[in-house]
C-alpha cells in the first residue's frame, strides 16, 4: 500500500514519458489519498525488515514443513485408529515369506505355475475349512488362453497360452447377483522375489479372505479374489480373466492392489473413471488414507511408462475401479532386493486394513447392484496427511474454483477502480510486475537446466540417486539464488525510487494475479488438481485481507512477518506433502528410464517448479527487506561449491548398502542371432552377450571394473526388425545405448523352432502365410513389411495388426505349462508385382528360468559385476526368416 508523500512512482528516466510527470501534483494527490485513509504511518515508522530476521524464519518455516511431511509420510499407522483390528498382519507375513521363499516366479516356471498355485490352493482350502456358516466359498484354477492390443510402449499384440489364475468367490450362502473384485498377482519378474510386486498384496488379500470368511456378518454381495498369475506379461491374466472367466459377468467394482516401490504407504493413484462413489467409499472405509488425485493425473498422462491391471478392467470389462500401489523405496523395485524382510508389518497393517474396510463396505452397499447410476463426473481427492481424506464432486470443485478466482478478481479489480490505490498506475505496476515474476521463472529455468545439461555432459548423471539431498544443494539453490537476485535487480534499477513497501503489497497482487489466472486455466481444462491452486489463491488471500490493517499502520512487522506465514501453513505443508510423494516416486524411476533421458534435467525440472510454486507467495519480501545480498551470496555459494564437489565426483551415484541399496541396473542377454535368406539359407550367425544399462549413465562406471565393455563393442542397429537384437518388450525408445560383447554360442537343450505351415492365395489379391512356433515360456515376434507390402490382417487380437516402433510389429507371447504349438498367420497384400521379398519375420526367445537360464559365460561374467549393480540375465535366441 502507499504511504502518503512517501510513495513515488517510478519513472524511466527524466527524458522517458513517465519522466515529465509532475511529481508536485502526484504528491498531493497521495497526500489527498493519504488524508482519505486517515490511518497512514509515517515514513519513518514503517521500518524495512533485516535479512538477519526475515530469511531465518523463512528458512524455519520451511524446514518445520519438511520435517511435518517426513513425520506424516513415516507414520504407517496411526495410534488407536484401529483398537481390535480383524486382519492379522503376522499371518499376513507368514503367507508373504513363504510365497517369497518359492523364488522368483516367471510365467511359465514350474515355481509359478505348480509350487505358488499349490500353496495357494491349500491355504484357500485351510480358509474354507474355518469359515462361517453364513459364507460360500468357491474356488476355481482357470488356465485362459487368449490375444489382445495394446497402445502402450509404442503399441504391441500379446498373445497367451495356458496361463494360471487362482480366483476364490466369497458370497453369501444364499449365492450373490453382483460381486466386487480385489486384484493381486503372484508372479513375478525374472531375478526377482517379488515381495512387494506383488507378493506381499497376495498375501493381504488371503488374511482378507480369512478375515472375512470368519465374519458372522452377512455380505449382500460377493466378493471375488483373483490371484492372478501373469501380471508381469504385460497384464496376461487380468484380461484372461474379464473376458473368458464365468465369474466376470458378476464384476462392478474392483480394487487393485500394485506396487511401485518397497513397502510404506499403499497409494490410491487411479480410480474411475467417472464413478465417484467408488473414491466415497474408500474415504468413508479407509482406516488409513493415502490417497492423491494429481498421482492419478499424472499417472495417466502418461509420464509414467507403466501400466497396471486397472487398465484391463477399466478398457476391456468397462468396470470401474481403484488402483493402489506402494511407492516408497523403488530403488530395489523388480531387483534381487525385493525381499519379505523389507517390508514392515505396520505397512502390511496398515494396507490389510484399508483393503478389508474398502471391501466390506462395498460387499455391503447398495450402489454396487447397479454402479451405472452413480456414475457421473470425476471426484477431487487428496488426503490431509493420512488423517482423513477430503472428496468432492469435480463439478462442485470447478464451482469452488471460480468463487475463489472472482473473490481474487474482485479484491484486484478494487484496487485498480479506486484512485486510493493508483488507478491506471496500479494496472501498469501490476503488468510489470507479472512480467518480472515470469521473467524471474523462465530465466531460472534456463539457468538450472544449463547446470543440468553441464553435469550430464561431464559424466556425473545421477549423482543424486543416493544422495537426494545433495540435489537440493545444487539445483534448489540455484534456482532461489536466481529468482531472488531477478527481483534484486527489479528492486533496484527498474522500481527507481518507488517505496519498498508499495512493492511488497504490488508483488503480492502479482503473485494472486498468476495463481488466479492458472486456476482458471486449469478448471476449464478439467483438471482435478486445480484445487492446489485454489488453495494458493485462498489463503494467501484470506491472510492478506487479515492483516490488511496491521500492514497500513505499521508496515512490514516481525508481527506481520508470522502472522503471514501462519496463513501460509496449510498451502505450504500441503505443496511440500504432495512433493514428496512425487520425488518418492520419480526419483527411483529416473535410476531406470533409459539412457536417452537425461535424468538430471527431469529432475531438476521438478525442482524448479517446486521452487517456484513455493516462492510464489514469499518473493515480495525481497522487497519489504533492506538488502538480500547475504542470501544472494550464501546461496550461490552453496550451489556452487556443490557442483565443484558433483564435478568432482565425490558423490557416487549407487549403493551397496545392505540395509538400503540402490543398485545400478543391466540387463545381460546371452544371445545367438540366426538370419536365413529367402531361401531359407543361414546367411549369418553370431552369439554374444547383450549388455544394457537402464540409466543415463549406460556403461561408464562399470568399463574400469570390465575394460571390455567400451565403444569398441557398441551394438550397431541392422536394418532388420528391431536392430537384430532380442527385445522382451517394445522400450528401444528407451534403450538406445547397448553393447554386444562377442562369446561362444549359448545352446539351449529346448531350441526354438519356427516353420511356415502354409501359403494361401486369398479373396481380394492377399496372400496369408500360416506359421508354427515352438519355444520356451517366453517369446517375442517382430514383423516388417517390405515396400510395396501391407499387412491387412492377422489372427492376433482383435484382427487388425497395430504397428510398433520403426514401423514393425511387436508381438509378446507367454505360455504356461504344457502349451501346444503357436499357430498363427497373417495376411498380406502385395501392391507391386515382381517382388521377391515381402516380409521379414523374426522371433526372439527368452529363458527365463531353469538350466536354460544361464550358460558359463554369463555367469562369469556377472560375477565380476561389482557389488553395487544388480545384473539380471537370462539367455536368449534370435531367429530371422524372409518370405
């Protein structure tokens, strides 16, 4: 606000058009102004802050946040939530350790498909045996075989034969017309326990099963548990279930149980879509809340390069769900790791709890006979720090929304209607000032994405995987050092002489003005997570207009100061809430997202605008203070003796620690390559073993511990499907760098066999060819189409090919135990004439477990693999055929 005489409006320069105002006239009219308001300071009594006072109780309050939010995200249970809890946690680790003790459970490995379905099976028998009179369970093994597409990784075709699922109807004795669904898979990845993916779920939902049969409590309807044994295969069983399963038909609502870390909360991340009284129901049965509706935005904007059994369901059963996953320590995710002693009983707890009070709420409720009613728009969630969980309709939301845009608009449109404020002066300030505050955005941006892109060229990627702090150091401290010197510098050669603490109030308005304008962009985008920023617009807002007369009368207090800061607890501690989650779960994913990402620069990114979103509200105290240059300088200080210690590489990226790795991640395939001419002649052969490095950081720091691995054998991509190279899964776009060290061929005692069964000349000028396959569990097939060829159909998924990466088709296929040969064919039309070749066919086979699974060269290789990467391998065969 202005202070009578005191306040001067800045000026260009004596010669500009601001320059030749008559300053006299001015300073009467503020003094008229000042008059008008009757409760004007003077000059002399409206004091600018120290920095000595003002930065430490910012930097107080901050840190006081931090440690709130690290309080609350440890805090698995809360104490007395639950007095007598039903679920029993000890069992549930019983179940857990057993499972986990089989091994890792690759689809198609007798510990899958035989050992983990046999414990299974007696366990749900133990159950059924104790449970109350009042219950029916049923259990069925079903062994589904089927094909479907999928646009994900580039898109794909999968195709499965005799996979397993273990499903076990709950239901009144009377029998049920509708059933709710709980979702977990027992399989896991090669290499892998897979404790928390996705052991420990299982093992919630037996306790669940046995919880419940044990109830004398009648359920209205049934409850359905699938333990479903081919997740992993790219979401196999979900599908074998929903589509062929008699049970499906009985499906409304599903709940699935994920995991993208190590224990700790289980996250509710996708519900829907658009049944809101699925997120009702979790807010009023959760005991524990863990919930987020910008991880389900940003889940499903596809940042995240993974994908769960809610989509099958959701896409193929059209039933809508809840999907929960465990995001807390992801550096051991899919790793040798994953073990039940990670895992704490308080997460089992915590997560058996809410699962069975999800389940009897909804086994019990009249919405689910007929969820379609209910099934209008999109709900805003977010839990109040594992307390309780705050729901509403999206549409109530974009009205809550646009109330508090127009209370901001208002409060603005006030100050530039009335002369008291500055009128047209005002308007120009507030214009200015918006522009500075974007400039101070964008060219901090740039500044720390600079030092990101240094550090990734000089080789020090990811040097803060095990030391998250230190990239706070760096990029945080960078990014405040240059937000507060662009304002410094706005202060003091833009804003010529105008009072302090007009402009403290000015960039206030500034800020509200921005969040205002980003509310509404964001509410008629139809975002959910638009509710962050009504919050950052209220109470800012609210606490302004509450010490409206405080600021008039004496200016910029240490009163003022916390009074201030009070109102700005809650959009703080809940900004800092959600970032953290955030960070828990992305900083693990950058430790495998290839290496044609740059971590560094993602990571600083989300620092930025963690910075900025949390300065916002707080940059008008670089002008309510005398001078910021000890900040100026310590934070530059820090940032930068911070990057000469990363560039000095004293913070390594990955760790070894028994208590808490984060190992470095490779993939290491013994391959031989096989590649037949038109004739069927072998026009070249090679083996060797294919290396890959899942980080920015590719080989680098494993070439001195194993000298030959270096460029020198760098994989060169041939102009064959998919570069010639056995991929399990269509991620080349995340795999780019890779290394092919030569070694004698790997012979597998069951080989693959691959022949053409027929050539058919059919209707409209096509050619369909019939192929047979015969191979372990685990196959890929890719397909390309010469010049002048078009592939129109196939007897994969729904008929219609969908074209992968490099334009070739990707094909996975799993099988279970005793599969017949694969049968399939595709059909071609051939636009030109004479052509002698008019398509490549190639499949890739993967042994996953078993004698098969390693030949004497991979082992010794991964031995001299230091401690600190987890080395998954397998051996692998890749066949080319042209027709």
């Amino acid at each position: 606000m202005e202070s009578g005489a005191a306040v001067r409006r800045f000026h260009r320069g004596p010669e500009g058009a601001s320059g030749v105002r008559n300053e006299r006239r001015e300073e009467e009219e503020s003094a008229k102004r000042s008059q008008r308001r009757g409760t004007a300071a003077s000059p002399a009594s409206r004091v600018l802050l120290r920095e000595t006072l003002v930065v430490p109780l910012l930097f107080l309050f901050v840190l006081g946040s931090c440690a709130l939010v690290q309080l609350s995200l440890r805090q698995l249970l809360l104490p007395g939530a639950l007095p007598a809890s039903p679920f029993n946690a000890a069992a549930a680790r019983e179940y857990l350790e057993h499972v986990t003790g089989i091994g890792p459970r690759p689809v198609g490995s007798p510990a899958n498909e035989v050992l983990t379905v046999n414990y299974l099976l007696q366990q749900i028998r133990q159950i059924e045996a104790a449970s109350s009179k009042v219950h029916r369970l049923s259990v069925d093994v079903q062994r589904p075989s089927g094909t479907f597409n999928l646009d994900f990784l580039g898109g794909f075709t999968s195709y499965y034969d005799n996979i397993t699922n273990v499903a076990v109807k709950l239901e009144p004795r009377h029998g049920a017309q509708h059933a709710v669904l709980a979702n977990c898979h027992f399989d896991s990845v090669a290499n892998s326990p897979g404790a928390s993916d996705d052991a420990v779920s299982c093992a919630v939902m037996l306790e669940v099963l046995n919880a419940l049969s044990r109830s004398s409590e009648t359920l209205q309807h049934a409850i359905i548990f699938l333990f479903n044994g081919a997740e992993e295969n790219i979401l196999q069983a979900s599908h074998g279930f929903i589509t062929q399963h008699p049970w499906a038909k009985l499906v409304r609502a599903f709940i699935n149980l994920e995991a993208a870390g190590v224990g700790g909360k289980e996250l509710v991340f996708q519900t829907g879509p658009e049944n809101p009284w699925l997120v009702q129901a979790y807010v009023s049965a959760a005991v524990h809340p863990f919930a987020s509706v910008v991880a389900q935005e940003v889940f499903q904007s596809g940042i995240i390069p993974s994908e769960t059994d809610f989509r099958i369901y959701r896409d193929f059963g059209n039933i809508p769900g809840i999907d929960l996953a465990f995001i807390e320590n992801g550096y051991i995710y899919h790793t040798k790791y994953d073990t039940s002693d990670r895992i704490l009983t308080d997460s089992i707890q915590r997560a058996g709890d809410n699962i069975l009070g999800v389940l009897k709420y909804l086994a019990t409720s009249d919405k689910l006979a007929n969820p379609s009613q209910y099934h209008h728009g999109n709900m805003v969630f977010f839990d109040i720090f594992g307390l309780f969980v705050i729901a509403y309709p999206a549409r109530v939301g974009t009205i809550m929304n646009y109330i508090v845009a127009t209370g901001a608009i208002l409060y603005l449109g006030k100050k530039a209607v009335q002369p008291k404020y500055g009128g047209i002066s005002y308007i120009k300030d507030l214009l200015y000032g918006i522009g500075i505050l974007l400039l101070s955005w964008f060219t901090t941006l740039c500044t720390v994405l600079i030092i990101a892109v240094f550090v990734s060229l000089t080789g020090y990627s990811l040097f803060w995987y095990t030391h998250f702090y230190v990239s706070i150091s760096l990029y945080g401290a960078a990014a405040l050092t240059k937000i507060i010197l662009v304002h410094t510098i706005a202060k003091r050669w833009f804003f010529v002489n105008v009072n302090a603490h007009y402009l403290g109030e000015l960039f206030f308005d500034v800020s509200l003005t921005v969040w205002c304008f980003g509310l509404i962009i964001f509410t008629q985008k139809g975002l959910c997570s638009a509710y962050i920023m009504s919050i950052w617009v209220l109470f800012p807002l609210l606490t302004r207009l509450g010490i409206h007369r405080e600021f008039i009368q004496k200016g910029a207090t240490v009163k003022f100061v916390l009074i201030y800061l009070l109102g700005m607890f809650v959009p703080c501690l809940h900004t800092l809430y959600l970032g953290w989650a955030v960070f828990e779960m992305f900083t693990p994913i950058l430790g495998r997202s290839g290496t044609e990402i740059p971590p560094d620069v993602v990571l600083a990114s989300l620092i930025v605008g963690c910075t900025i979103i949390l300065s916002t509200c707080f940059v008008h105290f670089v002008y309510l203070t005398k001078s910021m240059k000890k900040t100026l300088l310590a934070m530059a200080l820090l940032s930068a003796v911070t990057l000469i210690l990363v560039c000095s590489g004293a913070f390594f990226p990955y760790s070894s620690d028994s208590a808490n790795p984060k190992p470095k991640r490779i993939f290491l395939q013994h391959t031989t390559r096989t590649f037949h001419d038109l004739d069927g002649n072998v026009v070249k052969r090679d083996s060797g073993i294919w290396i890959n490095g899942f980080d920015y950081t590719g080989l680098s720091y494993i070439t001195p511990h194993i000298p030959e691995i270096n460029d020198t054998v760098r994989a060169v991509c041939d102009d064959v499907p998919f570069c010639g190279f056995p991929w399990f899964l269509p991620v080349q776009f995340l795999l780019r760098k890779n290394w092919y060290l030569p070694a004698p061929e790997a012979l597998p005692s069951k080989p693959t066999h691959f022949k053409l069964v027929s050539k058919e000349q059919m209707p409209w000028d096509s050619t369909r060819l019939t192929f047979e396959i015969t191979g372990p569990s685990h196959m890929s097939l890719y397909v390309r189409t010469h010049e002048g060829t078009l592939l129109s159909s196939w007897s994969l998924g729904d008929g219609v090919p969908v074209e992968g990466l490099r334009e070739d088709y990707f094909v996975f296929y799993s099988h279970g135990l005793q599969a017949a040969p694969w049968q399939l064919w595709i059909e071609l039309k051939v636009n030109k004439e004479d052509l002698a070749e008019i398509v490549t066919v190639a499949v890739a086979s993967h042994y996953f477990f078993g004698k098969d699974q390693y030949s004497p060269q991979l082992e010794a290789l991964e031995q001299r693999f230091p401690k600190w990467s987890f080395t998954s391998s397998w051996v692998c065969t890749y066949d080319l055929f042209v027709f």
